[in-house]
C-alpha cells in the first residue's frame, strides 16, 4: 500500500504543477494585459513580455491595445 500512496501523491503535485503552469501568458509589444479575479478587474499589466497570473478560474487575463 505504501507504494501505491507514494504514487498517489506524485501524481497529485504534477496535476497542481501543471495547472500552477497555466497562469504563464505572454504579452507582446504595444499590448497591455487586463488581469481579472473572479471575473471583476484588478490590475493593467505595466509592459510587455512573459508574465504570471493566478491559474483559471481564479485569474484570467485580456489584452488590451
């Protein structure tokens, strides 16, 4: 059972990983990113290029010209 466990577990820190990994968005030059929470806005993004948010559905980004 102690491997079965074991296995469990790594398993479960690669699905956060990855869904951890989903926030990464690039934003590209003359573009502004508008990052939202639960949908009501917080914040502009200050300049271009790779940027972290808080995964979906927490977070979401829209760029914005």
């Amino acid at each position: 059972m102690k491997v079965f466990g074991g296995g469990i577990a790594l398993v479960a820190v690669v699905v956060v990983l990855l869904w951890a990994s989903s926030g990464f968005f690039i934003v590209p030059e003359g573009q502004t990113a508008a990052i939202m929470r639960f949908g009501k806005f917080t914040q502009l993004t200050d300049r271009a290029g790779f940027k972290w948010r808080l995964p979906y559905p927490i977070e979401q980004h829209e760029m914005v010209n």
